[in-house]
C-alpha cells in the first residue's frame, strides 16, 4: 500500500512544483541528491572514492518536451564525463532516454546517445542507460544493443534489467549472450500483474535467480540491492561458486544504508555508489520511497532533530 502511495506521488505534479521549488523540499532531499550543480556533484563523488568506492553519476530529469531541452542534457553530460577525467575520479555516468529526448524525437535520442557513448568510450569510461517504465523496456534495451555493436564501444555501454517484471530473465540470457553489462535491480515502477510479479516474495526469488545468471556469466555486472538478504545471497553464490570479488561489484544509492555499503568494501567487496544531482530531484526520491518505505520514517527522524 506504502509503494502505491509514493509511486502515485512521484506522478502528481503539483506536488513536485511545489516540492521542488520550496526551502523545505531541498532539505528533505539533501540526504540522498548530492546537489543541484556539477560541482555539488564531484565534491560528492570524491568523498565517496575516498572511501573506497567507485561513483556513477546521473543528472535527474526525465521526459524532456522538446529538441533543445534533449541537447542541453546531453551538454551537461559531456561536461560531467570531461570533469571526471579532468580529476582522475572513479566514476562513470546513468542517464535516461527520455531525458534525451526519447519522447520528442527518436532519432535525435539515439545520435545523442551515440555521441556520448563515444565520448565515455574515448576517455575509457563508461555509460548505463537507465531502465524506466515497461512502455520503455524494449526500445532502451535495443538501443543498447545497437551501441554495444558498434565499433570501440564495446564493455562501454551498459544496461539495467529489473527483476518484477517476468520478461527479465530472457533479457538477461540475451544481453549476457552479447556480452553486454548489466545492473540488475529490482525495480521502482508501478507495473500491472500481467507483466510483473507483485508479491515482495516472488521479486525477490527471481531477483537471485536472475544474480546467479549475471555472476556466472563471465561479463561484469552490477547487483544494485539495499537488501541484506539479496547481498547475503549473492556473497553466498560467489563464495560457493569460486566467483571472486573483482568479477561484479555491489551498488547502492547515495545516502541509503552507508553503513552496509562500508562494511561491504571492509570485507572486500566492490562497491559502485549512486550519485544524483540536480533540480528535478523530486520523482527520484519519491520513486526511492516506494522501494523502501522505511526512508520516509528515517527523512522524519532527520527532519526532527
């Protein structure tokens, strides 16, 4: 019921505008955004390589409405992937397609993904192309497809497969046949029981199922969870498979169980942080909320001290 809530919330837009614009929304999301400029954002991620954890940093917004909006989007990631090789920082960056215009024109996502691609492929970094809702899946995942086979952007591209919707595990075989990288997750979109597990029970099941597919793949993945038993499960599977610790590599959200991401790289685990910036904050965290209702609980507590 608490997931329905927040994910109906991330879709009211008033309420974002006023989130958004207000003294009180900015401090609510300050735990988990790093800021609203690129600057905010590498102060962010040098304290997270101090640490002894690799960073990738997404620029918040989503469904741009129009050719230039796509454009600037894409102008600030080229900035981002210059500012990361200016500061030899352990980064790359995640970044959706409608915020590069999917929606407005297909054709000007796609040559702006390419361009970027090429970008990350020519400082050696790396780009993930973010999943959204199901009416999303098939275009994002060919879009990576069709990167990844394109010359010298081979292991520079990379996709995301959340685990409630019942097509994963195909698209995992898929992808991993391709040899193409994966985050798996368990998903933040509200999805309908004709496409998607709806019990916590069944995501998680098919969430291991799906980890043991990735670890023992060959490729190098990312096994995004805050779960302690998704993490537990995973540490098993790679102990008893023989799956070292530099095959994959744990990720987590920025400001969300820093404790674990912590104890997880002290034990020697790899571990990948997610880093957001930016103004349009309030889907994200709305999104963040439905995945772990206990946040809002732990926002209060803040709130109140």
């Amino acid at each position: 019921m608490l997931r329905t809530f927040f994910v109906r919330l991330s879709e009211n837009k008033s309420l974002r505008r006023f989130a958004e614009q207000s003294s009180l929304g900015h401090r609510v999301s300050s735990r988990f955004v790093a800021g609203t400029e690129i600057s905010d954002a590498m102060r962010a991620t040098q304290a997270v390589n101090r640490s002894g954890m690799s960073v990738t940093i997404d620029n918040l917004g989503e469904n741009v409405t129009n050719p230039d909006e796509a454009r600037e989007s894409a102008q600030l990631y080229d900035q981002i992937l210059d500012a990361i090789a200016a500061s030899h920082l352990n980064a790359n960056i995640s970044l959706k397609l409608t915020h590069m215009g999917l929606d407005v024109d297909e054709k000007l996502s796609r040559d702006i993904v390419d361009q970027l691609v090429a970008h990350a492929a020519k400082l050696q970094s790396f780009v993930r192309v973010d999943m959204e809702g199901s009416p999303y899946t098939d275009k994002t995942l060919q879009v990576v497809r069709d990167l990844h086979r394109r010359g010298g952007n081979a292991g520079r591209v990379g996709a995301v497969i959340q685990a409630y919707l019942f097509r994963s595990e195909k698209d995992v075989e898929t992808l991993c046949a391709e040899k193409i990288r994966i985050r798996l997750c368990k998903g933040a979109y509200k999805e309908p029981p004709e496409i998607a597990f709806q019990k916590k029970e069944d995501v998680n099941a098919n969430f291991v199922k799906l980890m043991q597919m990735l670890l023992k793949s060959g490729t190098y993945h990312g096994i995004a969870t805050h779960d302690p038993k998704m993490i537990d499960a995973t540490i098993a599977f790679a102990t008893k498979e023989k799956i070292t610790a530099d095959r994959f590599e744990f990720q987590m959200l920025y400001g969300i169980r820093r404790d674990l991401q912590q104890k997880l790289v002290r034990e020697g685990w790899r571990m990948r942080v997610y880093i957001p910036f930016g103004t349009e904050w309030y889907p994200y965290l709305m999104r963040r909320l439905a995945e772990r209702p206990a946040n809002a609980i732990f926002i209060l507590k803040n709130l109140l001290r």
